[in-house]
C-alpha cells in the first residue's frame, strides 16, 4: 500500500478545537468535530474563542471567564487553568450536549452556580464552560445580589462573545476499484467531503482505500450515491460504527 497523505484530525480537546477554529474564525460561519458514528450527536453554537468580562458590585469583583469545550473532561481542565486561589470564590457551571454542572463553591445555596447555568442556557449557546471568580470587596451583596451579579457576569460574557455553529463529522473508510475512482471526486465535492487519506493496492487486485471526512447529516444521502456510482462493488465503514 502507498500511502499519499494523512492530517491527524483527532486531538486533545482543548488544542484540537483551538485548531478546528482557526480557519473559521475568518467568517465566524463554523467549524466542525469528529465523533463516532454511533454517538449521532447534532450541530449547536457555541463560543468561536474564550471571552472575558469584569463586573464590579459594591466593591465586589466579579469576573467571568468562558471557553469552549467539546468534553466534561475539558471543562474541569479548563476549570483548573484559570481558578484563582487568591479568590474570595470561584464559581462555575458548564453545559456539554445533554451533560451539565454547577457549582456555588462556598456562596450560599443556589446564588451562584445555578445563575451561571442559567445564563448558558438563555444564551442559547451549547460546549460551553463559565467560571466566575470573586474578589470579595467588604460589604455583603445578600442573596438576591448574588444571583444578579453571577448571572449577570456570565450572560454579559456569553451575548458580547463571538458565536460559531460546530458540526459534528465522522471518518467514513472506502474501499473500491480503482475505475470508479473518478466517479467518487464529483460526489465528493457535491457532498463536501474532505480526503483525509488515499492509498493504493498496487500489489494485490488495483483497489483504492479512502479514509474521508463526512459531516454527520451527508453520511446517509453520501453512502447511496457512492454505491450507486460504484454498481454495489463499494466496502463502506464509518468510525467505530
């Protein structure tokens, strides 16, 4: 097998979703991730690039710090970079697909982590994490105070960030023979389908091995006019599936 090219596509989730969004951050239209077939996960805006934004509330200092985030994992990760143990507080919440937490780390039940979720939520924005250190400045806020600076911190945050859509790909392995190679290059560019990956049987029976990346909604309608092109002699296997 003679293999012509390969770019590594699956990454630690903090860097790899840093270098899925460079090419998009130009347009700000999207940008996209990788996922096993199975997962059938769906497209959803989330934050182009982390934000920042301070708040300050009788002497209180409040400051949200928000990021991207395609795992829970990523999330505490993120988490960890920027807690600051000179802080009064540092709370947070995060929503990752169906998978969501918050935290009040020390302020009263219910004041902190939750407004902060909340605003996650109402900023309509999906994989993203939220924290908000305190800096305690003396004079006591009460809990209706809380909740309005926590909340409004990170909403703040979140509707003056930039927004990209995130759609999810998956890698589709074809194999077929090599004369209905210049059948597949049109579906290809019909379907934006990226090549990942080509390579040549040269010793054994002249097929071909694509390794290609196909967002997740293209799978079904991609899959049939491939093996329409290639009359049925086509072995097609997504990630994991």
């Amino acid at each position: 097998m003679i293999s012509l090219a390969r770019a590594n596509f699956r990454a630690d989730p903090v860097a790899g979703l840093r270098a899925l969004y460079a090419p998009s951050r130009k347009n700000g239209v999207s940008a996209y991730f990788f996922c096993d077939a199975a997962e059938k996960p769906h497209s959803y805006t989330t934050l182009a690039e982390p934000c920042r934004k301070q708040l300050e509330v009788k002497k209180s200092k409040f400051v949200a710090l928000a990021a991207p985030v395609l795992s829970e994992r990523a999330a505490f990760s993120f988490l960890s970079e920027v807690t600051d143990p000179r802080a009064t507080h540092n709370c947070w919440a995060y929503k990752v697909q169906g998978a969501y937490r918050f935290s009040d780390d020390g302020e009263p039940g219910g004041t902190a982590g939750k407004p902060i979720y909340s605003s996650i939520v109402a900023s309509g924005l999906d994989g993203v994490m939220v924290v908000v250190t305190r800096y305690y400045g003396g004079i006591k806020l009460g809990t209706g105070g809380l909740v309005r600076a926590y909340g409004g911190v990170a909403l703040d945050c979140l509707k003056e960030a930039k927004t990209l859509v995130l759609k999810p790909k998956v890698e589709m392995e074809v194999r077929l023979p090599f004369q209905f190679l210049g059948a597949i290059y049109p579906l290809m560019h019909v379907y934006q389908v990226e090549k990942l990956q080509e390579e040549y049987d040269l010793a054994g029976n002249g097929g071909t091995h694509l390794t290609l990346s196909v967002e997740t909604d293209m799978v079904s309608d991609f899959e049939g006019a491939i093996r329409n092109a290639c009359s049925g002699q086509v072995d097609i296997k997504l990630s994991k599936e």
